[in-house]
C-alpha cells in the first residue's frame, strides 16, 4: 500500500513512523527541510520537498498511484488545497484531512460529498469533545469507544481493590456471575498488554476493557461497582477553544452547563455565542466561587486550558 503524508510536523512524523513499522510504502511532503531531515534519519520512509498544494510536487511524491492521501499539516488551507489537487490528479486516491478552525465545521459535509471528495475529515478539538463526552456518561471509564452508531461500546475500568472479579479466573464467569458475561476483550497490567484467555485471572489495578452492548453496558457497570447515572448538570473551567466547542455540544444535548473563564473579553465573546449555557468571570481555581455556584452539585466538572 503506498501513502502519501503532506505534513512532516508531528502529526505527520508520527503517523509516517506507525506506518513504516507495518512496511507500508510511505511518502511524506513537507517545505521544511528540518522536519524532512527528522523523517529521513529517523524512519524507513521516503521524503519529497515541496508544498502539498502542488501539482507537481504531488506527482513527484507519487500521488498518481497512491492508496491514500493523509493531509495534517498546520495549515488548514494547505490540507484542503492538497486534497483538492490530490482529487483532480487522482479521484481513485482515498483523502484524509485535519481541518482545525471551527469556520469549516459547517461544511464538513460539503466537503466529503463535493469537491474534493475527502473520504474522512479529523478535527482534533472536535474528537476530543466527543472523548469527553463519552467518559461523562461512563462513570469511573479510563476509556470509551463506541461502535455501530453507539450500539457496541468497548469501555476501559481500572479494578479497584475488594472488587467482586479480583482474583477471579475468566473461565469462571459464566458460573460466578449469573447472566452477566461480560466480553473482555483485554487487560493492561503494569504496561504490558495481556490478550485475555480462560485461564487468565483479573487483579486489582488491572485495567480491564470489554465489550457490552450498550443495553447491558449498566449492568456490566455494576461489577466493577459502577453505575451509569444521566449527566444533568457540568461545569467547564476554562473557556478556549475545547472549552468553548465542549460548551456548544452540551447545549445541543440540553445539559444544563456554567463556564468559568478569567478573561473579560472572551468572556463577553462566550456570552454573545452561547444560547442558554451561564458564562461566569472570574477564576476557575477560586474556591469561593466554585462554592458559590455549589460546585458539589455538578454532575461532571471539566478543565480545560485549550
């Protein structure tokens, strides 16, 4: 499979370095000759000097027979430009671009169904959002996935100590547990990755994930003696860019949310944006203030300094 990379900064440098570890034939562009000198001495990868956005320097990193285009350098312009040239020398190239501002967040779809055609757009502030948003509803998760349109979740829990699976073998679930199954699908101990099997047995602080369906996920919950409960009330500390799009999806959901940022002027900007979310200045580490806006009865309470 070959792929080409526009962007050599660190997203790009890392995702050519996974790539070439799977012997993927792998091409980075990038107009820094720095950042190429990092890929080419540290990675089994090809480099190709040049703008992204180019013609010629696409053609010359061999995008006419290219599976996949990965556009992620820091330029939103740049990405979108480079997949629409990518589009035009070869429509048959799968294209994937990280689009960043929120002035594009409205024509995501455009751009996946018209010019240029990109297969799969990432925004990471935007990714992180739906991250959160899935621990809240998760009580205690290290980790949450969802697959099927949410129907199949795949849930990271920390065994803590005294936990009704401490110390038991998988093999005795079905006749220890009852109707509860719960599908472990891999366990993380002291770093190491452990591909479950019958005769593996849980300990506590093992970070166990496993697969539910999202019908019995509460259930499951309940063995690591959680319980999923409705996210009623948040509190977001910090009014930036994630804070602010956290804020604009909790609307969405009718979560009742307060946000707390020091800045007068991005203050006065949240209040103009926000349509029922409480814009509060003043200092998300003041202790009164939290205790003013009886803190304790937030269902989630989140910071967030981006």
């Amino acid at each position: 499979m070959k792929i080409v990379i526009v962007g050599a900064g660190e997203v790009g440098f890392h995702i050519a370095s996974r790539l070439s570890l799977e012997n993927k034939d792998v091409m980075v562009v990038d107009t820094s000759d720095e950042a190429l000198k990092r890929v080419s001495e540290n990675l089994d990868v090809q480099v190709v000097k040049g703008s992204g956005s180019s013609p010629e320097v696409l053609i010359d990193a061999g995008v006419k027979k290219a599976d996949i285009l990965l556009a992620v350098t820091d330029s939103d312009e740049t990405n979108l430009v480079a997949c629409l040239t990518c589009d035009i020398l070869s429509p048959a190239t799968k294209k994937l671009a990280r689009i960043r501002l929120s002035d594009y967040d409205d024509y995501h779809d455009h751009f996946r169904n018209s010019a240029p055609h990109i297969d799969t757009i990432i925004n990471p502030e935007i990714e992180v959002v739906k991250t959160i948003y899935r621990l809240m509803r998760v009580p205690g998760a290290v980790d949450v996935n969802e697959f099927e349109g949410g129907r199949v979740k795949i849930v990271g829990m920390r065994l803590e100590e005294g936990n009704l699976l401490d110390g038991l073998r998988l093999a005795e679930f079905p006749s220890r547990l009852g109707g509860i199954r719960p599908l472990i699908a891999a366990i993380v101990r002291n770093g190491e990755l452990i591909v479950p099997h019958g005769n593996d047995v849980l300990c506590t602080g093992d970070l166990v994930y496993f697969i539910s369906e999202a019908t019995k996920l509460n259930d499951v919950l309940r063995l690591f003696n959680r319980r999923m409960k409705p996210v009623n009330r948040v509190l977001i500390v910090g009014g930036g860019r994630v804070g602010t799009r956290l804020a604009d999806f909790l609307e969405g959901k009718n979560i009742h949310t307060k946000i707390v940022e020091k800045d007068p002027e991005r203050c006065r900007f949240l209040a103009d944006r926000m349509n029922r979310a409480v814009v509060l200045c003043g200092d998300g580490s003041d202790q009164s203030l939290l205790m003013e806006e009886n803190i304790k009865d937030m269902d989630f309470v989140g910071w967030s300094r981006l």
